[in-house]
C-alpha cells in the first residue's frame, strides 16, 4: 500500500510539472497577457470553451497557436466571413466518380484545437454548427452523426470595436462557452520585450520556437482528473450557488441586482464556476478549494451570461459592476 501511495505520488508530479513546463513556454511567447494564458490553461484542465474579447493584435491567435505547440495535438484556424457555410466549419459528402458514391470530407472541427477567429462576424447557420460541435462534441451531416476528438477545446475571439457587418452571437450560444475574457493593452515594459521577441523571431525565422518537450493528451486527462478530485468543502460549493442564485433572484440580495439584471444565470454557470475554480486552485499547487479562488474566476463566468435590463445599460451598467456587487453583497465563507 505505502508502494502504491508512493507511485501515485510520483505520478502526480510528473503531470503537475509538466503543466508547469507548459505554462512556461506559454508565458515566454505570449508576453503581457498572463490573465489570456491562465484563462486558456483553465479551460483546458476544466474542459472548457473560451471566449475571448480584446482589439486586434493582442496575441490571441499566437496564444492558441502556442498552446497547439506545447501539446501533442492537431490545430485549426478558422476565420469567420458573412458569406461562410456550415459546411466550411464541419465538412460535407463528397462525390468521388470514380467509385460511384459519396464519401464525407471532414471540415476543420475535427482538429483538438479550434481558433475561431471573429466568430461574430458568421452568419445564424454556421453559428448553429459550431454550437453543436461544442455542446455535444460531434457534428451532424445530413442524417449522419460523427464524433470530434476527445480533446477538443474552441477559442473564439471577437472584436469589441468594429460592430458593421457582425452577428451578434445568441445567448444560447454564449452559454456553452465555459469562460469570457477581456485582454487589453499591455504595459509599457511588456511592449518594449514584445518589440525584441519578435525581432528575434524574425532573424530566425521562426514564429514560434517549440518546447523543450510537448505534453501529452494522456497527461491533460490525467490533469483533468486531478482537477476534479480536488477538495472543495461543502460551504464553498454553497457559494457558488448562491452567487447562481444571486442572478436569478436579485431582490433578495441587493435592490441594485434588481434594477440591473434582466436575467439570470443558467446551472451552466454554477458547473463552470466549480470546474474554474478547480483548475485555478490546481494550477495553484493546491488540493482545496478557496472562496478566493471563486470569486477570481467568477467574473469571468458571469460576464456573457448575464442580460441586463435596458434602462441599466442606458446608464452603462455593465456585467462587470453586476458581478463586483454579487460578490459584494453575497457572503464569503
């Protein structure tokens, strides 16, 4: 028994070192943006989708392109335009003449990494697929149904600025993305390093150097169960839902939520609030869970799934005041 307690914890500091290793490199190419590069290992470790929001040139195509680079998987990009089909994204039957019939050509879904790039910008149809792709991890042709990758993570990105020619995506949609981040300008002292990295690159002529060693996808299940199995003490886990249930009944919490919100969270939010706060807790060389913990990633989890009330928007209440007075107003253990 002491035999096996040993090897598991053996085991146990190889994937943690190897998450490290990764969240190295994944720091030294993505520089400025530690809040982009922690996000992404969430949703990674918590299965999770990941929406991100910034102006352009904000690495945030090189930072899925990194994360491609330090695992042992394939990579996609996809650049959303008006005139997109579904078939673009999952692919279609293609007749082969020579055989006589038809055979399915895979779209660029059935890749492990997904950059949706301006994902607002593709119309309701292709909008649809990528919400089936990533709620049931298939997708469907004609009255075929095809499974995508065990390991299947979709970055989608959007630009707050340019507004002509866009879709706005529907709440339903927005729900299944585990995580909303909003990265902004890096400092001064960040764009003077990213001055001389890319630079350096250019006289190597490589985009981005690979690691020393990629981790594996048995490495990132192995993380993801470790994830899981963490502690989280019965009080928290009643944090988190009354944070959840603070958006549905704001009246019993804070007459301000009440003249904000329009509508509440769904049970989503409280599993990806858990799930966050897991691999935030993990990612910290902890086996609990801390109410600090829920309160770092709630914001994020919040701010795509709360609808504000009109008049509330009139005067720029935003989802990130709704959710400072939460947890204002909702008490901590």
């Amino acid at each position: 028994m002491n035999n096996l307690k040993v090897n598991l914890a053996s085991v146990s500091d190889t994937i943690r070192s190897a998450i490290s290793e990764l969240r190295a490199y994944l720091n030294r190419q993505i520089l400025g943006q530690a809040r982009l590069v922690e996000s992404l290992l969430i949703a990674l470790l918590a299965d999770g989708h990941l929406l991100v929001e910034g102006p352009p040139g904000l690495a945030k195509t090189r930072a899925v392109k990194a994360l491609a680079q330090g695992l042992e998987c394939d990579f996609q990009r996809v650049q959303f335009t008006p005139d997109m089909l579904p078939a673009d994204l999952t692919g279609s039957d293609i007749y082969r003449p020579e055989e006589g019939n038809f055979r399915f050509q895979r779209g660029p879904l059935f890749h492990n990494l997904i950059l949706a790039d301006e994902v607002n910008r593709a119309p309701a149809k292709v909008q649809s697929a990528l919400l089936e792709a990533m709620a049931e991890r298939q997708i469907s042709v004609g009255l075929a149904t095809y499974a995508l990758p065990r390991l299947f993570l979709v970055m989608a990105t959007q630009n707050p600025i340019e507004h002509e020619g866009t879709y706005p995506l529907p709440e339903a949609q927005l729900d299944r993305f585990m995580l909303h981040a909003v990265v902004d300008y890096p400092d001064r002292a960040s764009t003077r390093l990213i001055m001389d990295l890319a630079r350096s690159e250019a006289l190597e002529g490589c985009e981005l150097p690979p690691p020393t060693c990629s981790v594996t996808q048995d490495i990132v299940f192995a993380a993801r169960r470790e994830v899981l199995e963490l502690t989280l003490v019965s009080s928290v886990a009643d944090y988190i839902a009354a944070l959840v249930d603070a958006t549905r009944r704001p009246a019993a919490y804070s007459s301000k939520l009440a003249e904000w919100l329009r509508w509440g969270a769904s049970p989503r939010a409280a599993i990806a609030i858990d799930r966050g706060a897991r691999a935030l807790a993990w990612l910290g060389g902890r086996d609990y869970v801390s109410p600090e913990d829920v309160q770092t990633i709630a914001p994020d989890v919040f701010r795509h799934r709360l609808l504000l009330d009109y008049t509330a928007q009139a005067r720029g209440v935003t989802a990130q005041d709704c959710v400072s007075e939460l947890l204002r107003k909702v008490p901590a253990p």
